[in-house]
C-alpha cells in the first residue's frame, strides 16, 4: 500500500491522471488481460463443445444398446427376423427422438423408417428402402447379438441441433464469465498503474518544484520495494540540495564578513594616507599590508576548497609510504608551530606503511591539520603525531593537549564553512578542515575528531592500506625515517 504524506506542506499537488508512462502501463496490461481473458474463452468454448458432444454421443449410444438388447429378446423370441415384435424397441427410439433402422445380418432392412410398418414388424410392400428415414443428424449404432451371435444391428438417428440446447448454455455462460473477467482485469490493471505510477508522478512533480525553487518540495511517499527506495532517495538528496543551498548563504555572508573588516581597515587607511591625515610610516604600511595578507588567505582557503572537491578528478595515485609523508609534513609545518609556543612529539609506526595516495594531496591535508592545530592551541600545549596501522588500514592521529572542542561541535569540525564558538571568537573561514576531509575522502579514507584522553582533541585520518595478494612488503628506507629539526620527539 502508497501512502501519500504531508501534500499540503510540501505543496506539490500530484497530477490525477496516469500520465504518459502511466498510459502505456495500463496499455500493455490490458492488452496482456485481453489476450488472457481470449485464450482462456476459446480454450473453454472449445473444451465444453467438446465435452458435450462427447456426453451427448454416449447418451446416444447407451440409448442405441438398449434398443440392439431389446430387438435381440424380440429375435430370441420367435427365433428369427421374420415374424419378430420390434415395438418395444421402436418405442425406446421415439423416446430418445431418434428415427430407427433395423438390418438382418446381411444389411438388409427389417424396420425402418420413423417406426410405421406392419404391426408383426415385417417390412410391408414398398417398405425397404422407401421406408428407410436415416435423417441426416447425429446417429449411433449397435449389433444384435443373440446366442453369441450378429444377428443384425440397428441404427438411430437423432434429429440436427440435439444437444445444442446444453452447448447454448455453457457458451452463454462462458461469453459471461469473459466478459466479468475482462471488466475485472481491467480494474485490476487501472488500480495497479495507478499505485505504481502515483509514487514517479509525486516525485517528478516534487522534482518540478524544486527545480522552480521550492526547497521545501519533498515527495514524502511511503511505498514499498524501488519505487519507496526510488522517493527516500529523492527527499534524500533535496535535503541535500537545501544543505547545500544553505552553505552557499553561509559562505556568501562568511565570506562578506570575512572581507568586510579588512576591507573597511584597508579603505580607511589608504584614505588617511591619500587625504594627509597620517603619514606612510612604515608601521602604519605594516598595518595595511597586515590586512591584505588576511584577505590573501581567505582567497587562498577558498582556492584550496575549490581544489579539495575537484581532488577525486586530479589525483596521481602512486604508493606512499605514510609514515614518511608524516613526518615530512611536521617538519614543514615545525616553524609555524615552535612560533604558536607549541611543543611536538612524533610518534613514527611501522615504516614503511604503504598507501596508495597522491603524496602531494596527502601532504596538503596533513598540513592543514598541523595549521589548523597551531592556530587553536595554546601557548605551551604538546601536539602528538603518531601513525600507526591495522590489517586494512594506515592511520594517522594528530592530538593535542589544547582547550578541546566542545562534544556536541566535534561530529562537525570537518564540515564545509563550519565554525565552532572557539574558532568564530579567534576569526578564520572554516575552510581548512573541510579541505582535510575532501582530500582524505578522495583516496577512500575517513576524516574524524574525537576528545583527547586527558583533553584537548585528536583528529584522525584512516586511509586503505596498499596491499598486493602475494606481494611482500613494501620496501622502505633503508634507516629510520628522518626526524624533524627543532623538534622534540619520543618513542
């Protein structure tokens, strides 16, 4: 059963007819019903014909066996055709309205005709075949036998059309049992297109609305089997498209907001300077080129989002050992964090641990992480990186001993343009982390957050491990893999 909900909320008013799907279902069902219905009719005129014409002919032939018993007791009786009493045999056949024919053993007629002759039963003058009535509808025939002996036979012939009364009616009957049947298959067949395509019409109309922008257009249908499937995964992704649409307004008044203040700052002191209200010192220069270094770094989040969702398309897949790619990025990264006054372990697993990823876009993502940490811990705090490994995956965890993010923001820190109170208090895009979790999407892996055992927040990559069947294991370096400058590292 299809169960129509919230018509009214969503305001798309499904169409009442099939339409044109709809039209060629219902088509192709009645023709199947009337083919059916058709076959079965013909099968079952042809069957009842045949069955009565063989009831009728067994009738027939029970009727023409009792006459052949009687004209045998009449022949037994005076021991011969000549002087035999075939009255009551003439009788059986005028009651089961036949006209009968009665022959000696050498096929010459003894009684014929509709029963008239001679009252002793012998043929009287002009009798034979004069008298003979044979008609010419359905007969049946049986010997006389007497004393183990064909003594002769006799013949009935019953008039054209008998039976057919019986046959009338069966196909009278039939004729009105296909004609229900066929009413009733093309019910059935209306019903069943009409629940099969109400669901598609829903969802197409609902599709209508939300391409004209109605993003509150939903199908809200509960059907079973593909075409429920077929619904969910419509109000599925309109969902989606209002996620969507509402990031875009998020990123547009992001973004403004973002643009806004150092804009304002950057018009403000160029117009001092053009008006000689202050005067190009270098400090104030230092101000204003402060401020576009600012707005260089929103394009440059921007850029790099754009980037991370086109990665799937660009990456140049090769095996990399992760482990090194690790610790190559701290040491990238290890100026920008000895500058935040943080602290840095690296915790190296099993070298080498293959992936097969883009180095590049790995390293990029790694980076994020390790800039995303510098920017909101503290001065003082230890940041944590270990890779590690199981059967079916190459991890990569980067913990810190920061301020944390609060439990219920955690499940959102990779969103797209999504900010947490902490991070909107200290300024950026929100675009960092979701670069992060593009970039670790596209080589098949995952991107999560989780609070640190004793505070802060661990942020951990999972990526495929790269694993030939048969193969042995990679080769690595040949020595450890070489540690940071600068940087404190435990085992």
């Amino acid at each position: 059963m299809i169960r129509e909900l919230g018509s009214a909320r969503s305001g798309v008013r499904p169409s009442g007819g099939l339409g044109p799907l709809g039209r060629r279902l219902f088509a192709a069902f009645a023709v199947v019903a009337l083919a059916s219905v058709a076959l079965l009719t013909v099968a079952a005129l042809v069957g009842a014909g045949l069955g009565l014409s063989s009831a009728h002919q067994a009738d027939r032939q029970r009727v023409a066996s009792r006459v052949a018993a009687t004209a045998a007791d009449a022949y037994r009786a005076v021991d011969g055709w000549a002087s035999a009493d075939l009255s009551a045999a003439r009788s059986i056949a005028a009651g089961a309205g036949a006209v009968l024919t009665v022959r000696n053993a050498d096929d010459e007629v003894v009684s014929g005709g509709s029963g008239s002759g001679p009252e002793d039963g012998m043929p009287g003058p002009g009798h034979g075949h004069h008298g003979q009535m044979t008609g010419s509808g359905p007969g049946a025939s049986a010997p006389v036998v007497v004393g183990g002996s064909t003594v002769g036979s006799v013949r009935l012939v019953f008039p054209s059309g008998s039976g057919s009364a019986g046959l009338s009616v069966a196909w009278g009957w039939v004729a009105a049992a296909a004609v229900g049947a066929l009413a009733l298959a093309l019910a059935v067949s209306w019903f069943v297109t009409r629940r099969l395509t109400a669901p598609v019409i829903r969802v197409a109309a609902s599709a209508r609305a939300l391409a004209a922008g109605d993003r509150t257009a939903r199908a809200r249908i509960d059907a079973p089997g593909e075409l429920g499937d077929l619904a969910r995964a419509f109000d599925a992704m309109a969902d989606d498209v209002g996620r969507v649409e509402q990031a875009r307004h998020r990123l547009a008044a992001d973004v403004a907001h973002e643009l806004r203040t150092p804009l304002a700052s950057l018009q403000a002191g160029l117009e001092e300077l053009r008006d000689g209200y202050a005067e190009p010192s270098a400090e104030r220069l230092g101000i204003l080129h402060d401020q576009t270094l600012r707005l260089g770094r929103i394009v440059g989040d921007l850029g790099e989002l754009a980037e991370a969702e086109s990665a799937r398309l660009s990456l140049h897949l090769t095996e990399v050992d992760l482990t090194a790619l690790a610790v190559a990025a701290v040491a990238e990264r290890g100026a920008e964090l000895r500058t935040a006054g943080l602290t840095v372990h690296t915790l190296p697993g099993p070298a080498p641990l293959p992936v097969r990823a883009d180095a590049d876009r790995l390293h990029q993502a790694l980076g994020n992480l390790l800039s995303n940490t510098a920017r909101h811990c503290r001065p003082g705090d230890i940041v944590t990186v270990t890779t590690s490994a199981t059967p079916t995956e190459a991890l990569v965890e980067v913990a810190d001993t920061g301020p944390g993010i609060p439990s219920d923001e955690l499940p959102h820190v990779f969103d797209r343009l999504w900010r947490g109170a902490h991070a909107r208090s200290q300024g950026g895009s929100g675009i960092g982390l979701a670069v992060v979790r593009e970039l670790v999407t596209a080589h098949g892996g995952t991107a999560t957050a989780a609070p640190g055992p004793g505070g802060g927040t661990r942020m951990i990559l999972r990526l495929p491990r790269a694993a030939a069947e048969g193969a042995g294991p990679v080769p690595g370096p040949a020595g450890p893999p070489e540690r940071p400058a600068g940087l404190r590292t435990s085992a």
